[in-house]
C-alpha cells in the first residue's frame, strides 16, 4: 500500500515536531513492504523542510519526499476553507492520508489525523480569539471528514467524546521521548549553566502561558523556605511577567541547551492546567530527573504514580509537591526510569501501521 504523511509541522520545533518526527523515521525502520510518500508546505522555510524531510527518507528505497510551496496559512485557505483541491492532484494516488490537525485536504484516500490536544477549544480563554476560531474550524472539519483519529491519552479521547466525536474512530496511541535523549554530560551541564548565569541548584518548568500555570509556579517557588539559594529556570517565551527574586527567565532554548537545562534541574516543575499528552514529564524520566505535575487529566495518566502529583488549582499543594521531591528525589527518579521504559516509538508506530491497515476495510 502507498502512505502518505503531512510532516509539514517538522520544522517548528514543537512537541508535534518531535511527534512527527520519530513517527515517520520509526515506521521507515520497521516496515520495508509498504511505500511511503512523505510531504509538507512550506514558503520561506522550504529549503529547511526539503532537508528535514530528504535527511528522515535518507536515501530508502521505499521512502520519497516531496516539498510544496504552501505555508500553513496559504494551506488552510485552499484545503480547509476553499476545499476544492485534491490533495491527490498534487501527489497521485495513495491509500491512506495520514494528516496532522492542520489542514484536511480532499482526498480519496482513508483519512487519518492525529489531534494531539484541543486546548484553546476546551479553555477559550487561556488562548487567543484567533487560535480558538481556527482550531474551533479546524476540528469540525475533522470531524467531518476523517476516517480515523490518533490522541495521545485516554484524555484526549473523552474531551473528544464530549464534543460530538465518534468514540469508535479515535485511537488512542501514547506517543515516547525521543530515543536518543540522553543524559546531559556534567561539562555541558555546567556550561549552559554559566552561559545562562544559574550559579546553584534549581527547578526547571517549561512554559510560560497560562495553560502552563506559570503565574502559581512562581508563587510556590516563592513559599519555599528550605533553601533560599535555590532557583527557579524557566524555560520559554514570555510577555509582562515581571523580574522575581531567584526566578530567571530563558525565553526559548535551542534542543542542546535544553536537554543539558533536564539534567542539571533538581526537579521538573510542570503542573499544567492541560495538556494533550504531556511529553515533557516523559524526558524529565528519561534523563533521571524527578517530576512535580499535575494530579488531572493526562498529566496524571502519563505520569502514573512515577511523579509527585499536586492539585494545579492550589499554590499550597504545588509548593509542598515541590518540597516533597527535593527530599524523596532518589525514589521518583527510579520510579521515573521504570515507568518511562513503558513508552516507545517502537510501539507507537506498530499500533500506527494498525490504524493504516484500516485501509483494507475500507
């Protein structure tokens, strides 16, 4: 059979860039009988994407890539709104479309999407109108359209659920670190510590948005007393957040940095008001760093009982988590070890192939 994926959001280093990525190469290394056409839209990051995409085909014989001159917006207009393009016009036949939420063209191939969460939809007013218009439009075209849905968590699938899908048609499928995440060297860590001037221990959180809870984080680091040397490195861009004492604010991080930021932290601080699937508690496991996160949804489904589990709603609850962990550390980062092992892009691209092998059903 012919597989076409959209690997168009690749190049944004995203939590979707890391999913799309280790999908394709993973199901590129174990499946040498079915084809694979793997494409994407871009306009002023077309030579980028042409090297992502031809560095994962690499050459394979049953693998090709090709690069359209569609950036997200001008693929929304023709695909989504307009909707009279096939997308089989431009890469012939195929007999599944594996697409992400971005953009659902005409096809007549068995349709697949992956949503990986509907934040802005299911709390409008945590994300901007526009994001909640365009994801609001982007998922009834989802609904309408596709054949089968990849979610990453059992959450994603009832908040799915709730809002008018068809349960018999969502998968869900758990998504990996990356598998070459290692642990950070003690001379890297110690260099991205100096070039970002974090002179002693402290706590990582990642993100900065509202969904990421970093106005309660702050406010919990800040009821700690234990150790007043202690620092709070948070990891991401920001707006109006003003300058806190021991609190110091990276903006974006490039993959190294931040890979070195895991292993140097005393603990990941992620107690997130929701998440799709929640990736980041994942790596802090894979590098031996133990995790604060939240006790809801698919933070608590991912993490199982391998993290110090707090109410988001609670600065209290999240400052005791945190102290919590600074004093059992060696206990959840073994927990931590065990229970990230459960996870693998082996896996995740076997019950993947499954959801494309619908295609013969059809």
């Amino acid at each position: 059979m012919i597989f076409t994926i959209d690997a168009s959001q690749i190049i944004y280093g995203t939590g979707v860039s890391v999913y799309t990525k280790n999908l394709i190469r993973t199901l590129l290394n174990i499946d040498k009988k079915n084809t694979y056409q793997i494409i994407g839209g871009a306009l002023r990051r077309m030579p980028e994407l042409r090297s992502s995409l031809n560095a994962i085909v690499d050459g394979r014989k049953n693998a090709s890539a090709s690069v359209f001159p569609f950036s997200p917006a001008i693929s929304d207009i023709f695909f989504n709104r307009i909707g009279i393009l096939s997308i089989d016009t431009l890469i012939g036949k195929s007999d599944v479309f594996h697409s992400s939420d971005w953009t659902q063209p005409k096809t007549d191939a068995f349709k697949v999407t992956t949503v990986h969460d509907i934040a802005p939809v299911l709390y409008p007013k945590l994300s901007h109108p526009k994001i909640v218009e365009v994801h609001t439009r982007r998922l009834e075209r989802v609904k309408k359209y596709v054949d089968s849905i990849i979610v990453p968590s059992i959450t994603t699938k009832n908040d799915l659920v709730k809002l008018g899908f068809d349960e018999n048609i969502i998968q869900v499928i758990y998504e990996a670190p990356d598998p070459n995440l290692k642990r950070s060297r003690i001379s890297e860590i110690l260099a991205v510590k100096k070039k970002n001037r974090i002179g002693s221990r402290y706590l990582l959180a990642v993100g900065v948005s509202k969904r990421k809870n970093i106005d309660k984080i702050i406010s919990a680091f800040e009821k700690i007393r234990a150790d007043r040397t202690l620092k709070l490195v948070v990891v991401g861009h920001y707006e109006k957040i003003s300058q806190v004492r021991n609190v110091i604010f990276l903006g974006y991080v490039n993959e190294s940095d931040i890979y070195a930021l895991y292993s140097g932290a005393e603990a990941l601080v992620y107690p997130s008001l929701y998440e799709g699937f929640g990736l980041p508690i994942l790596e802090a496991f894979s590098l031996g760093i133990p995790v604060v996160t939240s006790d809801i949804g698919s933070m608590k489904e991912i993490a199982g009982s391998a993290a110090m589990l707090v109410d988001p709603n609670d600065v209290d609850s999240i400052k005791i988590g945190i102290e919590k962990v600074l004093v059992d550390k060696c206990k959840l980062v073994r927990l931590g070890k065990q229970r990230v092992n459960q996870f693998s892009w082996n896996k995740t691209a076997q019950e993947t192939l499954g959801v494309y092998n619908q295609a013969l059903k059809k």
